[in-house]
C-alpha cells in the first residue's frame, strides 16, 4: 500500500518588494497575535480566503498591468 506525500512541491513565484513587503508585514502580525509561521504558511492562508469574484479580477488585472511580463 502506498501512500501520498502531504508535502508540497517547490514552486518559483516572481513577487515584488512591496508583495514581499506585504508578506512581512501579514507575518509580523501573526507573530503579534503569538503565531509562528513562514512565508509559505502565509501565503497559503492568503490563498485560502480569497475567493473568485470582482475583487480578485480587480487585483489581478491591477498587478498584471503593471507586470513586465505581460507587456506587448
């Protein structure tokens, strides 16, 4: 009988100072509330909340605009 990892995988996510601004600072305030944590455990939380809808379209379509990658 074999059994699945619970582990994650390695990924490369592309982040900017001020998104790993805003992961310091969500790590900052877990840490005030007496959690310990790690970057990884932030963003997965981040993900967890967010939801599909008009916001998240927003946000997405703000941080694609101003992403090189996407610039024709």
């Amino acid at each position: 009988m074999t059994t699945k990892s619970k582990r994650g995988k390695p990924v490369n996510l592309y982040l900017r100072d001020s998104d790993i601004a805003r992961v310091r600072e969500l790590t900052a305030f877990a840490a005030g509330q007496g959690e310990r944590t790690s970057d990884s455990l932030i963003v997965r939380a981040a993900l967890q909340i967010a939801s599909p809808g008009r916001a998240f379209l927003a946000a997405l379509r703000e941080v694609a605009s101003a992403d090189l990658r996407f610039k024709a």
